[in-house]
C-alpha cells in the first residue's frame, strides 16, 4: 500500500471484497453517498454495479462495513473511482485514503495508473489532499432519466 493509504487503527481491515446489493444498500443509509444514485430501477441497478465493477474494497471494523471504494479500470492506464464512501461514524480517520491507495493499487498501481473521478462538491477538499487537481479534459454523455433520492 502506498503512503496515502495508511491507516492508524489497527483494527480496520482493508481489503478487495465483492458486495451483496442488500450489504452495499445498508451501507449507503450510513454515508452520504446515499444521495448520489437515481431512484429509477435503484435497485436492479445496484445489484448490477456490485456484481459487475473491476475494483471493490471494502474497509471493515471487525463485521461492520465502514468503506467502500469502487472503480472501473483497464487496469493498465485510468482507474474511476465511481463510489467512495465511509460510514459516518468513521470519518477522519484515514479509511477514505486508505480505500482508494487499495484500489490504486487493484487497477495497476501508481507507477501506471491515472485516477479520475466525479467529485461531489462536498468532497473536492478530500481528493484535493490526496493529490488530485480538477480535470478539463473530461466529457459527459448523459441522456439518464435521473430523479434525486437519498437512500435511507
């Protein structure tokens, strides 16, 4: 793991672990990602994404879920991270970086890879400390019905 993925309690375990749709969705009434995703087909579409995204880490308190970190890579170039998430209760203690020096290091590492994402306003301070800057090469195709809803 690289130097913006360490973590100063012992007992979080980072790891690649692959969700249910049923963990991923308890998880987001925890987080503020719960807000991110539209409500049609919400939970089809959830199971697809957890059964289908190249990374997946988890961070773990003992049983408890406290971070998830997906992304889409072509594990040679670009990783994007597409959720990255802590449970509220967890928050400023480093899991975040840790989940995404995990996934860096899932799609290729450092040394290859280039990371993207879609930043909620939010969180821009957070990638702004690991290091990452705003991009003005990035285009968006979006013809998605999308209505707000907060998974609670």
């Amino acid at each position: 793991m690289n130097s913006i993925g360490k973590i100063a309690e012992k007992t979080i375990a980072i790891r690649p672990e692959r969700l249910s749709a049923g963990a991923y969705i308890d998880f987001l009434r925890h987080t503020d990602l719960g807000g991110q995703y539209p409500a049609e087909r919400f939970e089809a579409r959830i199971e697809k994404l957890v059964r289908s995204v190249p990374v997946s880490v988890t961070a773990r308190d003992g049983d408890r879920l406290v971070g998830v970190c997906f992304g889409i890579t072509d594990f040679a170039y670009w990783l994007f991270i597409t959720d990255l998430g802590v449970d509220r209760d967890y928050v400023k203690r480093g899991i975040g970086k840790a989940l995404m020096a995990a996934a860096l290091e899932a799609a290729g590492g450092a040394d290859d890879i280039i990371v993207y994402t879609c930043a909620n306003g939010n969180a821009l301070g957070f990638y702004e400390k690991l290091g990452m800057r705003a991009a003005d090469d990035v285009m968006v195709y979006n013809r998605v019905q999308w209505t707000d809803f907060t998974v609670e």
